[in-house]
C-alpha cells in the first residue's frame, strides 16, 4: 500500500490551518504582522477552498524576503536567514530547502499581480500563522527561538581534523527555524555532511520495496492473528476517526504500524519530516554541491526494526497507541516535548529522555547501544584520518548523551569535545 510506505519512511504531512469555512465569509480577508495590517494595493488577499492567497510582493516586502523573479519561467524565488523556496505559476508544487513539497492551491496571475499561498511563504522563512475566524484575519509571527533555535552542537578535534557534532530532531515544525547562527557556521565550515541515511539519494520505489519486503506477512496471516484483540480494537479505531480503511494495516507487522501512527498524530499538530534538521540540511548540502556521507543504510535501520521480537513489536504499536490518543496525560505529545527541547537546547531533558529508553533493554541496545558504537568508530576514524578537513556529523540528537552517548564516548575515548 503506497500510501502508507510513505507515512512510515518520509513522514510527509499535508497540513492547513484555515478553516474551510472561511471562504464563505462576507468581511474580506485581512492580514497582520506584528500588530500591523499588511498593506496590499494592488489586489486583495482571497480564500481558495480554505487557503489564503495573497499578492506576492507587498508580503515578501514585509517578510524581508530576498526575492528572485524569473519572468521566463513564471517561477519565484525567496531566501531569508538560510531558508528557501522557489514556486512556480501555475504549479501545485514547490520547493523549500532542496524538498519538494505539493501545494494547497496554485500559484496564479490575477489582472497582472501574482497570488501565492500565504501560509506556506510565510512558514517557508520561518513564521508562525495563526487564522483568526471571527475577524476573518491572519496573523503573522516570527515563530523561532530568539537569536535562532539552539538545538544541540558540539565540535571535536584531533590532528588538525574538526567534527561538529550536531544531534537532530527528524520531524518539525516551521517555528524550530531559523536555526542559530553558530550551527549555520559549522555546516558552512565543512566539507562534508554526514548523516544517519542520505535520504537524497533514496529512491522511492526501492524503499517501497524493502518495506514490502521486510514489514509485511506473507504467510497468509495479517496483523490482527499476531497481536492482542485488545491492541487491534484500539488500532481499528484510530482508523475511523482518520476515516481509513478499516484493513489498512492489515498486511503489515507491528512495528511497521508503531512507526507510521505518529505521522497521522503529526498531520494534525503540523509537523513535517521535510522540516526535520537532518533534511533541511541534505538540502542545503544538495543545492552546494557538499559531498553527504552516511553513517548507517535504510535498509539497515529497516532490519533492526525487523529483528525486534513480537514482544517488543506490540509493546510498540501499544504505546504509540497510547501516545497518539492520550497526549495530554502523558504531559503533551511526545514530539512536542522534543521539539520544546530541541528549540531550547535544554540536555537534561534530552539525557531524561534517553535514560527512559533504557527500561527496555532489547530496544536500547539495539537503537543506541549498538548503533552509536558503529557511529562513534566512523567519527573517530575521522578525527584520526591524515585530510586535515572539517566534517559535520547530523544524527537523532538521542545518540547524543548519556552513558551510552556518541559525545560520551568520544569524550571517554580521550578526544576533545567542546560544546558550542
């Protein structure tokens, strides 16, 4: 089933934040930014099947958007503080960051003025979009930490070889941009960037394959003869509420189902894998030509979910279960707590957050302890290598920290680590 392979390896979410109803509203549409309305002389702002459309220009002069117009080709380009994105007339996909991204509605020329998507700009350099019903209003915000999120960076040396160590959270919101300026100056001081599975070079049809292959029974059994009926009732009942088919994870093993269920938790909080740091990233280092190494293969990742036992598969698809219809008593949905920590850099949280893996040892072992050991090596070999060059190391910031921690490690192994 496509749909779903693509839920579980990319996470890509389509989100609106304007209510379908706003395009029937009688006031006209009006927008804001810090306390101010935009002003739009030429045209106004309209509702399309619940998106806001705008005239380009008096919203990218607002933005303080660099702007790049090629008349031939009817396309747009903007840039602001590392972020990007291109948009085309008459296309219903976009660019941000190197990721292509599919379009609520589509770029148009009304009476010589281009309309564009106004939240997906907005959000595109970083802002926050709040629609306002009542007054039939959108408001604009600067959505990151100020000076930049923090996230976690370190940097290790060794014989005139540099490592920044960057630890990354893989699926965002917009508000986690823009990033501080020294992680920006670490990607670009290096040569390379090295990353858990270069997602670039991915082809969609060989993944779809090896979840095919890997994460689904072909013994003439489906999901419900291998886990409870208590489990299964709950999992059924997800898919009504998402309006799904009721044997839409029928075909495939637990852990296949524990991996996807947090994107259908995603689509409605507003966050995208296309916006995790690791991709935002690969994207710059893709349009600079930056050489991108991986540490570890899909397919690898693939098999330790796979050789997971059936325990420790239901015990997955429980609590993702559990975190995806509890989220409030279980102190906010798991993914908001990480991006809270990561936009704050706050590493108690962090070593929290991975010392509670550890109750299950078949799954720490072999999600962190098995893992950063492999990874720790690689990094060391390059600290140890004779090029003389700067690397930047992009990894799930949980391999970060802790007894078990790349950072740990290196530290313990005699390097010098600096956190930045």
């Amino acid at each position: 089933m496509k749909k779903l392979g693509a839920l579980f390896l990319s996470l890509i979410l389509a989100v609106s934040v304007f209510s379908g109803a706003a395009s029937a509203a009688a006031k006209p549409v009006s927008v804001w930014m810090d306390g101010a309305a935009v002003s739009f002389k030429q045209g106004a702002p309209m509702v399309e099947n619940g998106t806001t459309l705008v005239p380009l220009r008096p919203l990218i002069e607002k933005l303080g958007v660099n702007l790049y117009w090629d008349s031939e080709t009817q396309t747009v380009t903007g840039t602001k503080s590392g972020l990007s994105f291109a948009l085309q007339v008459g296309n219903d996909t976009a660019v941000v960051n190197g990721v292509v991204e599919a379009l609520d509605a589509v770029p148009r020329i009304i009476r010589g003025t281009t309309y564009v998507p106004l939240r997906f700009v907005a959000e595109a350099v970083g802002y926050k979009v709040t629609w306002d019903a009542k007054n039939n209003a959108v408001a604009l915000a600067p959505a990151g930490q100020p000076g930049g999120s923090k996230g976690f960076l370190w940097k290790a040396e060794k014989n005139g070889n540099t490592v920044y160590l960057l630890g990354s959270i893989h699926v965002a919101q917009a508000k986690m941009y823009p990033l501080r300026a020294e992680i920006e100056a670490a990607y670009k001081a290096s040569s390379y960037l090295g990353v858990e599975v270069d997602m670039t070079k991915v082809d969609a049809d060989a993944m779809e394959k090896l979840v095919e292959d890997k994460g689904t029974y072909k013994d003439g059994t489906t999901l419900k003869d291998h886990v409870s009926a208590e489990t299964y009732r709950a999992l059924v009942d997800i898919l009504i509420a998402n309006k799904m088919p009721l044997t839409a994870f029928d075909q495939y093993e637990p852990w296949v189902v524990a991996q996807s269920l947090p994107s259908l938790q995603g689509e409605a909080d507003g966050y995208q894998a296309n916006l995790g740091i690791d991709v935002y990233l690969m994207g710059k280092a893709a349009q600079d030509n930056k050489l991108i190494v991986p540490l570890e293969s899909a397919e690898s990742q693939l098999d330790m979910f796979d050789r997971f036992s059936p325990a420790l598969q239901e015990a997955q698809l429980k609590e993702a279960i559990d975190a995806y219809n509890l989220p409030s008593a279980q102190g906010g949905a798991a993914i908001d707590a990480l991006t809270r920590m990561w936009v704050t850099g706050d590493e108690d949280a962090l070593v929290e957050m991975t010392k509670a893996s550890e109750e299950n040892q078949e799954y720490y072992k072999a999600l962190i302890i098995d893992r950063n050991l492999t990874m720790t090596g690689k990094i060391e070999g390059y600290l140890n290598d004779d090029q003389n060059v700067t690397r930047m190391i992009v990894v799930g910031a949980a391999h970060m920290l802790g007894n078990d921690g790349i950072v740990t490690h290196l530290k313990n192994d005699g390097y010098t680590v600096t956190k930045l």
